[in-house]
C-alpha cells in the first residue's frame, strides 16, 4: 500500500513524502498490459500471446508514468482532505528531490516528495461593536431630483420640428456649400448632413446658439463636431466618397440651417408616470419626486455600501496580518504560470498576497457567519440581472427562467455570481455586528470621492495583473 508521511518544517509549510510500493505498481501495471496483449497483433506472435517484455518495451513507459501519475495524485489530495488540511495554491515536487527514474522492465518502490504552502490558524479580529465605520449619506438637492425629472421626461418624449431660436440638445439640418471668395465655387462640394449640437465643438456650439432656421453662416467644417478627424470630416460633412482624393484647400464653408428639432418633454401624466416609474407606482408630480429622490438614493446607498466594504476591507487586513509561506508561493506562482517570471513575481506579489490574505480572511468569517450560497440565491441573483436588462420592464416569466437557466449552465458566470452573492451576505452580516455612523455629503463631494475610489481601484488592479502581464 502507497505510504505517506507529513513532515512540518513550521506552521506554514509541509512536506509530504509518498512510497509506491513496487508490489502494487507492478500489479497495476501487468493489468495493463494484459489488456494491451489481448488487442496486439503483432508480426511473428499470434493475437493475444506477445511476450510480456516486448509490451513492456513498446508501451510500458507511458503506462508506467500514468499508474504513478494517477496514484500521487490520489493519494496527495486523499491525505489533504482527510486530514483537513487548508493548502494554498498546489502541492510542488520539492527542489532537489532526485528525478525518478520510470524503468518498465525494473519497477521498484518509488519516492516522491511533494511541498505544501498552508493557511495560517487565525481568529478573526474587529468583529464587533467595538469597530466603528462611517458610511456616507448622500444628499440629493432639488436641482438634482428636477434635472432628473426632465431627463426622464424627455426620453419618453417626442421630437418636434421649431422654428425658434436654436438651443442646446436640438438637431440640426444643415447644407454645406464650397466657397470661392464668398460666392459658392462652380463644380464646388454641396453636401446636406446632421448635427446633434451637443456633439459640436465649443467654439462651433457657440456660433450656432441663437440663430435660426434659414439663417446662414461661415464655420470652419473641420472643427464643426468633437473628436472627428479628416477622414470622416471628408466622408459624412462633405460627402466625399472614399476615393475621392481631391485636396481641400480652405476650411471654412459656407453653412445654411435647413430645419431645427428638439425633443419636447413629456407631458406629466398617467401615461408616463406609468411608462417611466412602473404601473401604478406613481399618480401625481409630488410622487414623481418622491420616487425619483428615493431611486436616486437607493443608487448612491450602493456606492456608499461599496465604500464602506472597502473600508472594512482595509481595517480587517490591517487588523489580521497574516503570516503567509512566501517562497513556496512564489515558486507556486511561477511553475503554475508559464508565462511568469521572477521579476513579474516579484512586482506583483505584494498584491496578490493582499489579495489571498483578504480571500482567506472573507472565507473565515463567511464561516463564522454560517454564511452560504444556494442555488436560491444564484437564480435570484441571475433574475435580477436579466430583469436590469430591459430596464426591470419584462414580465414574461417564462422569458425570464429559460435566461436564468442558460446562465446558470456557465460555469464561469455562476463562479462570478457566487462571489458577489456572498460578499453581499457577508457585508450584510458584518454590518450588523460593527458600530456605522452615518455621515451626510453633498452629492458633488460624493461624486467626486467615488471617482478618485475607482481610479486607485484601476489602479490596484493593474498592479495585481503584473503576475499574468506576459498572458
């Protein structure tokens, strides 16, 4: 029978050594090869009765190698579960352990020692009620609550040819002619295009506010619209085709405003307080604010949440500094990307130990919680998800389960969606056993501080990508 020995170098690190007794390998391995010789033809042998030490020499090596494989690999993770054992990463061949020689026709006994990296023991530390947080409460002025309102109004409304002054957010028709001097040049570009003023350039934006349907002016084409360059300046306002390669010596042209349009705000009332807030929601323009300010709240109650995770997150690593076995992890990231090296490992490591050791604290303390996920939480997570897809607007539920069924087929967006229904538990649960203090913001602060969260969030994360930047 296969022995297995674990020695402890120290709290973090094990090393494990596997005997595979010659008796049993050679068993298996004859087993194997009784089933080669039935199916060999072999010139100068009869089926079935080629000699053993010809098989042996054709296909003993790769059966030899696959016996041992399959053995060590039963027998590392047997012990491992059997013993409970919380390794990181994965068992390694240990440095300087002799290569063993795989020899179908001399089977022996086999040795082979493996190194563990393992978690530290460790109680979870800023716990309770002793822990105090501040979780910012965002304030929605009026002016907010009313610009979202006409925004809303908007959408839901309908575009209208004006004939007043041209103002932001309008549609423009205009026709462009080539100038000569300042007459139109013969055989010159004319060319009709539109523009949505609020793609227009500052300067071009500025020259057309207050005008009107009719009126005609001289812009510099080139610099009409934001972020354009020549070549589509060429295709969309001058109408050239691609292989049109005439040059076009002057910028300015010639611009006439042929028709002006504008989205005209819907009207308030039951029609689309019911498109926009949901049936029955809403019945009035007192409740359109209450429930803009409320969903409004409800958005940045979730930023607010996150950063008070991230929090959390800070105050419970520098409260659990875990001790980890930093060079078999190094040497473990290295063999287990092959497109690793030390220098990478070595600029990325800080991060990916922060992030191990946060994976390791989230997963106690998930515990400590009893916190799981089921497959109630997952089709939960993955309705709401669909439901966010059109606009939380469909109510075929038939339609919603054969979507949440396909996603649930992924193994990767279930992973993905288990980890985000977990932390979501896990804050809920941490929240409710540390001391959170409500601080109130204005939303411009607010704004400002998610911003700067989400830079060094990028950040981070770039840093933590050094490990794989060869990929």
């Amino acid at each position: 029978m296969p022995n297995v020995v674990r020695e402890e170098i120290d709290n973090l690190n094990s090393v494990l050594t596997i005997t595979l007794e010659k008796a049993e390998v050679e068993n298996k391995l004859k087993s194997e090869l009784a089933k080669y010789r039935e199916k060999a033809q072999m010139k100068g042998f009869r089926k079935g009765k080629t000699p053993d030490g010809m098989l042996r020499k054709l296909y003993g090596k790769g059966l030899l190698a696959d016996i041992v494989n399959d053995s060590l690999q039963r027998q590392l993770y047997d012990h491992i579960i059997e013993n409970k054992l919380e390794v990181l990463g994965q068992p390694l061949p240990s440095e300087n352990h002799p290569e063993v020689d795989l020899d179908p026709i001399q089977v022996t006994d086999y040795i082979f020692k493996f190194d563990l990296g393992l978690a530290p023991e460790f109680e979870i530390k800023g716990l309770d009620a002793s822990s105090v947080y501040e979780k910012y409460a965002v304030e929605i002025s009026d002016e907010r609550v009313e610009e979202e309102l006409l925004k809303a109004r908007k959408r839901f409304g309908k575009r209208i040819v004006s004939e007043a002054e041209i103002q932001a957010g309008d549609m423009l028709k205009l026709q462009l002619v080539e100038l000569d001097g300042d007459s139109a040049k013969e055989g010159g570009i004319e060319h009709n295009f539109s523009l949505l003023l609020d793609n227009a350039e500052d300067g071009a934006k500025a020259i057309l506010l207050g005008h009107k349907v009719g009126d005609t002016l001289k812009m510099d084409v080139f610099a009409l619209e934001k972020d354009r360059d020549e070549d589509f300046v060429r295709r969309y306002f001058l109408g050239l085709e691609k292989e049109d390669e005439r040059e076009i010596n002057e910028r300015v042209f010639q611009i006439t405003i042929e028709e002006a349009s504008r989205i005209e705000a819907a009207e308030m009332g039951e029609e689309f307080y019911n498109t926009y807030f949901g049936e029955g929601r809403v019945s009035n323009e007192e409740e359109a604010y209450v429930a803009i300010r409320k969903d409004y709240g409800q958005f940045f109650d979730q930023q607010a949440n996150a950063l008070l995770f991230r929090d959390l997150q800070e105050k419970l690593l520098e409260e659990n500094q875990l001790p980890l076995p930093d060079a078999f992890l190094k040497r473990w990231v290295l063999a287990s990307n092959e497109n690793a090296t030390a220098e990478s490992v070595e600029k990325g490591f800080e991060s990916f130990t922060k992030s191990l050791q946060w994976s390791l604290i989230r997963n106690k303390a998930a515990r400590q919680f009893g916190i799981q996920v089921t497959e109630d939480d997952l089709k939960a997570y993955f309705a709401n998800r669909v439901l966010s897809y059109f606009g939380g607007q469909l109510n075929d539920m038939t339609l919603i389960n054969g979507m949440v069924e396909r996603l649930l087929q992924d193994e990767k967006q279930v992973d993905q969606a288990g980890d985000e229904v977990l932390l979501d538990k896990l804050q809920a649960a941490i929240n409710a056993v540390v001391t959170i203090n409500l601080k109130p913001i204005p939303e411009e602060e607010f704004v400002e501080i998610i911003r700067q969260a989400q830079a060094e969030a990028q950040t981070q994360q770039a840093e933590a990508d050094i490990l794989g930047e060869e990929e």
